[in-house]
C-alpha cells in the first residue's frame, strides 16, 4: 500500500482486498533491519515469560472488544505494553 510508505518506511504493508473484509493482511520488514531485531526481542521475551504473554493476551483481547475495527487505536492502546516489555528484554539481554 503505497500510501502507507511515509508513515511505516521501515516495513511494506499488504492487504486484499482493499476494501472490508479483508481476507489478507501482510506487513514485510528488512532482514536483520532494527525492526525485525525489535520484533525479535519482543517475541523472544513474551516466549521465556508465559505469564507476560498471558498478559500481552488479555490485553489485546480487551483492547480489541473496547475499539473494534479502530485500528489505530487498538494499535495505540497496545503501545505502552510493548515499549515496557522491549525495555525490560534490552535490559535482560544486556545484563
């Protein structure tokens, strides 16, 4: 989706159709890029701690019944989970 290039130009983001419902939806990132490292990280720590993942769970679950098909802000209600989980794997990685 061409019109999404200079809000994500980290990753290219695929839907189809392009109207609802949609069947598809793919996002595509740089190998080894800070993005997929990012990812990495988040997914690595939700893996080594089931109960955090438990929680990503729920949250989502909830988030996604309070905002439906808003997407930016289910997006943005999931924000503030993900940056604390990543700064606690950095900081596990680091140590």
């Amino acid at each position: 989706m061409p019109e999404y290039e200079a809000e994500i130009p980290d990753r290219r983001y695929f839907r189809k159709p392009r109207t609802p419902p949609r069947t598809h939806h793919l996002g595509i990132v740089a190998f080894g890029g800070a993005f997929w490292q990012r990812h990495l990280l988040f997914r690595d720590y939700l893996r080594a701690h089931p109960d955090i993942a438990k929680q990503y769970a729920e949250l989502k679950w909830a988030i996604a019944a309070k905002y439906g098909e808003d997407r930016v802000a289910y997006t943005n209600a999931k924000t503030e989970f993900i940056r604390a989980i990543e700064a606690r794997a950095r900081a596990a990685r680091a140590r």
